[in-house]
C-alpha cells in the first residue's frame, strides 16, 4: 500500500513525486490498474489547459478502475492545478468543456480586473474547513499559484479553503475522499510538504 501518481504527460510528475518521498518512500508512478488497486492514496498533478487535460486523461488514464477506486471505494485522492480543475462537471478554458464530474461546478476565468492573467506568485490561503487538510498550517500560509482559471462548486460547503486575487477563489476543494489544491504544493516548501503530510494521513 503507497502512494500512485497518475502520469498522463500534463504535470510536475518528478516534482510532486520528490516532495512525497521526503515524507514516505512508497511512491510509485504509474498508470497500471493494479498499482492503482494496491495504492492506498492516488494524486493527479496537472499543468496547461482544461481540455487538453481532460483530452489526455481519457487517453492515457483507466478511468473506469480510478473511478471504481476512489467513487465506490473511498480511496484519497488529491488533484493539483489542473489536476483540481478537472474533477468539476465542465470547464470553460477555449470554449465549454466536460470534466470528471466528481464534484459539481464549473472552472471559469478569474475575475481580476487591473491584475496581470495568470495569478503567479505566493498568496495566502485561508481555511474554511476545520482541522483535517489545514492541521499544523498557520492561518493564512502561504502557498505558490499558477493559473488563469479556478473552480467555483455548486455546493460550497465542499469549498476548504480560499484565496484572493481580484476576487476570492476556491484554492482548496473537498469532497470527502476527494480533495483538489488550485496551488503547487511541490513549489510551495514547508507549507505544501505539511499539506501533504495531512493529505496521507487521510484514510
């Protein structure tokens, strides 16, 4: 039982994959069903655009035993960037696009008016949800964005932390086992490695 790193050729795949070995030393890459079945927490990293993303997915991912894996089975799973964004019911990055479906919202563009696209940098995020993802974190860490896009859920109970750049932003989503960040914990040092220590804990 270790962590799997999905690699559909759209993410910091080495980068998270360094950051997670500093804290336990059973990661695997890899996309087979069987090391997805063994896992016992899954990550998606993701970079670039919704459809593309959403295109290689379908092309290089079993989504069926995924799916079988974290819907019915309740396994961790952890989105990054994009990897966030497309577990939302559409996205609208060059025209309306489906996503995964697992939490239901929609990836628009952020709302910044005046503010240089796309959002780079460090910002504060600021938890909504109690305990769990956010144990150990200050109350306002910082966390290194990336992105021109952000998800906004239909439900926004399921919203665990946000930030703000022109407008406030979902940063973090969590649905149960199912949780995304918007920013890059591998790029994010002491902050994104105590993330992911809280993410693993998870069961």
């Amino acid at each position: 039982m270790g962590v799997c790193i999905l690699d559909y050729g759209s993410g910091n795949v080495a980068s998270v994959r360094n950051l997670i070995e500093a804290l336990r030393p059973d990661v695997t890459v890899s996309n087979a069903p069987d090391a997805i079945r063994d896992a016992s927490h899954l990550v998606l990293p993701g970079v670039g655009a919704f459809g593309a993303a959403m295109r290689k997915i379908g092309e290089r991912l079993p989504l069926a035993e995924i799916e079988r894996e974290v819907l019915e089975r309740g396994k961790p799973f952890l989105g990054i960037c994009v990897g966030m964004q497309v577990l939302a019911t559409r996205g609208l990055e060059f025209g309306e696009q489906p996503g995964l479906g697992w939490i239901a919202g929609t990836v628009r563009p952020l709302n910044a008016p005046g503010l240089r696209l796309p959002h780079i940098g460090w910002n504060d995020v600021r938890w909504r949800q109690a305990g769990g993802l956010g144990t150990g974190l200050a109350d306002a860490p910082d966390f290194y964005f990336l992105h021109s896009y952000a998800i906004h859920p239909d439900d926004p109970s399921s919203i665990a932390a946000t930030a703000s750049y022109g407008e406030d932003f979902c940063a973090v989503v969590r649905r149960g086992n199912i949780v995304g960040v918007q920013f890059h914990p591998e790029k994010s040092q002491q902050a994104g490695m105590a993330l992911l220590r809280n993410f693993l804990a998870l069961t």
